[in-house]
C-alpha cells in the first residue's frame, strides 16, 4: 500500500463547526507547514448546533445540514484542511460499525502524525466524548495486523484533546499550549464563516488570548493567541525540551 508523500495530521470533530473554534489554528499551522490536513466531521451539527437557524420560518433537518455544510467547507478551505462528512446524525449520535470501518480506512489512507479529537468527558454534550471514542477505537484498529491484512498497518499516533466549552465541568487540563498568533486570522475568518453559532466568535477570541497569555507565562515567548490541548499518551523522546 502506498504511505501518504507527506506528514499528515487527523482531526475526528463531532459536529461541522467544532474542529473550528477548539482546533482551527491547528489546522492552519500544519497546513502552512506542509502538512496533509483531514478533518472528518461526524454530524452536520443540525439538531443541537444549529439554534440560529431553527428560529427561521419554515425551515428543515434538509436546509439545516446544507447550510451547515457550506459552513464547514468554506472554513476547512480557508484554514487548508481536506474535509469529509460521514452526517451520522447529532443529539443522538450513534456510531454504527460501518462509519467505525470508514475511519479505520481513513487512518490507514491518511497514516497521521497526530489525531486530534475532544475532551474525554463532556456532561453537556454527548456527542463530544462519543467522537473522541470512536477517533481511538479506529486508531486501535488501525494498529491492528489481522483487520484488513492486505493494508499496512498504522504506527502510535499521539492522541491530542482540544479544549471543550466548559473545561473545568469537563475534568480536561491542557498540558500543551500552541502558538496559533501566526495564524490567528486565518482561524478568526474560518469561525466568522459559522453564522449559526455567532454567538461564540467572541468567546473563543476570549479563549485564544487567554491560552496565549498562559503560553507566554510558560516560556520566554510573546504569544498572543494560543490553542489548549491535552495529551492522552505520554510524549516519548530522547531528550527534554
């Protein structure tokens, strides 16, 4: 099987917008840097991320998904990411094996460098946790030499969990903070580009410039804006840095 020409970085995102607000300087970094982006949007977000356009007369599950849709596309392009819809439904989600296999063969398509996913916990929202789950039973499998023995299996990507809405409710405790300054507008233009969720713009500026201000606090560099993430495995190296 041939390996993807170049490094590669996985994004699993319950809902269409939420690999905007929690990872979008992420993807914009990488993106810069060369990498292969991917990020695979479970649902659409229809039914519980999409209050705005509930309140439209006449509107429907159908106008919903689309709307949300064109959403997601217009920022991946604009942050550098591919991007792929499974539209397995929200608030429920449910995970059926078949949508299970498809990210297997996304891993071992796409053989990330990182993956990164949500919160491990989430009492507010179902969905989120449901995504990241599902994120490292597909890598697992993916590791896995008898599923699908034809393919190359994958190696031991780090699992990173972006921040949720409410972290502290959500027992996630970043243990990495990201430079995103250089890239900044780049995320704000994505997120501006989710007008059903206009009301968190101004939230997650507030979120960037708070984790920029505690990067810079933990190291000698003036950082801006930041991205908070927390790691699932331990980080292997040879030296400390």
């Amino acid at each position: 099987m041939e390996t993807t020409q170049k490094p590669s970085l996985l994004v699993v995102s319950a809902h269409a917008a939420d690999f905007v607000w929690r990872a979008g300087g992420a993807v914009a970094l990488y993106s810069e840097r060369g990498y292969r982006v991917k990020v695979v949007c479970l649902s659409y977000g229809e039914r519980g991320e999409s209050a705005k356009m509930w309140k439209q007369p006449d509107m429907t599950l159908d106008k919903v998904k689309a709307a949300r849709r064109e959403e997601a596309a217009r920022a991946a392009d604009i942050l550098g990411a591919e991007i792929a819809f499974l539209d397995i439904g929200d608030y429920p989600m449910r995970v059926s094996d078949e949508v299970l296999y498809k990210l297997v063969d996304i891993y071992r398509d796409l053989r990330p460098e990182f993956v990164l996913s949500h919160s491990l916990h989430d009492p507010y929202n179902f969905d989120h946790p449901l995504a990241t789950h599902v994120a490292q039973e597909a890598r697992i499998i993916a590791q896995a030499h008898g599923h699908n023995p034809e393919q190359a299996v994958i190696g031991a990507p780090p699992v990173l969990l972006y921040e949720p809405h409410q972290p502290e409710q959500c027992g996630w405790k970043p243990d990495v903070l990201l430079d995103i300054s250089s890239v900044w507008e780049k995320k704000k233009a994505a997120f501006e580009t989710m007008n059903a969720q206009e009301h968190l713009w101004e939230y997650y500026t507030r979120v960037a410039l708070q984790r920029g201000v505690q990067a810079s606090r933990n190291s000698s560099r003036n950082i801006k804006y930041g991205e908070g993430y927390q790691r699932v495995f331990p980080q292997v190296c040879g030296e400390f840095s």
